[in-house]
C-alpha cells in the first residue's frame, strides 16, 4: 500500500502534466503511491483554499510525490518542507521538485517523528487507508510543530471520517474551521492561539 515504507510492486512510471493554482506543472509518479494516475480531487480542494504569503514556512505531512507542496512554493513562494513514509514516493518528489524548479527539504519521517522546529503552517492530505491512529496522530502531534497563530489544514471526505477528525481538531487547538465543503469533501482548519490568547 502507498502507506508503506518500501511498496511491494512493480514500478509503472508515469508523467503527469498538470495545471494547479495557476501553475504549469509536471510530476512523474509510480505504482505504490497515492493517486498515481492524476492529482487526486482532494489534494485539488485543499489547493485552492489555501493562501500563504510568500517567505512562509509549510510542512506538508504525507506528501506522495509531491503535488501539494512543490504547487505551493511555485504558485505562493512558500518554502516548503516534505515529509512521508513512503521511500519510493520521496524519491519521486525528489525528483518533481527538481523538474519543477523548486527547493523544497524532502525526508522520510513517520508523521512528525523526524521532524524538527515550527512552521507557519501545516498541510496534510493524510492518508485515509492507514487508518484512524495515524489520521488522528497527525491532528494531535501537529499543534507542537506550529508557531504560533499558525494554521493546521486537512482535506478528508466526509464518509472517510471528517467528522472525528474534526472533533479532534476541536479538541486539540479548541476551535475548528470548515473552511470549504465540495462533493463530499471536507477542508477542515485550525489555527494555533498563542497562550494569552
């Protein structure tokens, strides 16, 4: 499954040419990672509610191949940090920021557990198939990697959980944000208060 570290199947190389945010852009993807064959509607959702100021900092948790980090830093300027469990996917999103012409940290992590330091914002179309513990890992774990009055922003479809994982936003930084719904999809938000506030 594409939420594996090392996916147990054949490579099936494609070459993604796509318009997102206004940008030309172009990916290349392979069999063991999410939506391979186009950009998934989700990620596309996400995309177009989000407006970072350029010089901002984006953690993007789950990253696949890419497609939302490496559109952000060409679209907004925001410096983008990449991070998933999936080998063969950050060997692809290696490469898309390359063909994109976009600087971007790129790492293995496991959620946060490799990750350092705070961001301006955080950004995740997690990964629904490897289950509630992981969906709800990212929502809990992501208020300490936040500065604050940063925001923490998901995409996931209402049948596939939206609901808990809104109760957990709620829970975790006390407010939550449906900031856009679009066929069944959720994008949900939350924004880190500073302790006096």
């Amino acid at each position: 499954m594409y939420y594996a570290e090392n996916p147990d199947v054949s490579h099936d190389v494609h070459q993604l040419k796509v318009i997102l945010l206004g940008q030309n852009l172009t990916f290349w993807t392979d069999a063991g990672v999410f939506s391979k064959k186009m950009i998934d509607f989700g990620s596309q959702v996400l995309l177009n509610n989000l407006e970072f100021q350029r010089g901002e900092t984006v953690l993007d948790v789950g990253c696949g191949y890419g497609p939302l980090g490496i559109s952000l830093a060409k679209a907004q300027g925001v410096i983008p940090t990449m991070v998933d469990v999936n080998l063969r996917a950050l060997d692809l999103a290696r490469k898309n920021a390359e063909a994109n012409q976009v600087s971007a940290a790129i790492f293995q992590s496991d959620v946060y557990d490799q990750v350092v330091g705070e961001f301006d914002h955080i950004i995740s179309n997690p990964p629904i198939r490897a289950g509630k513990r992981v969906v709800h890992a990212i929502i809990k774990d992501s208020i300490n990697y936040l500065k604050s009055g940063g925001t923490f922003t998901i995409v996931i479809q209402k049948k596939q959980g939206a609901p808990s994982a809104k109760s957990k936003m709620e829970e975790v930084f006390g407010q939550v944000e449906i900031i856009r719904k679009e066929k069944g999809y959720y994008i949900l938000q939350s924004i880190k208060k500073d302790e006096n506030g």
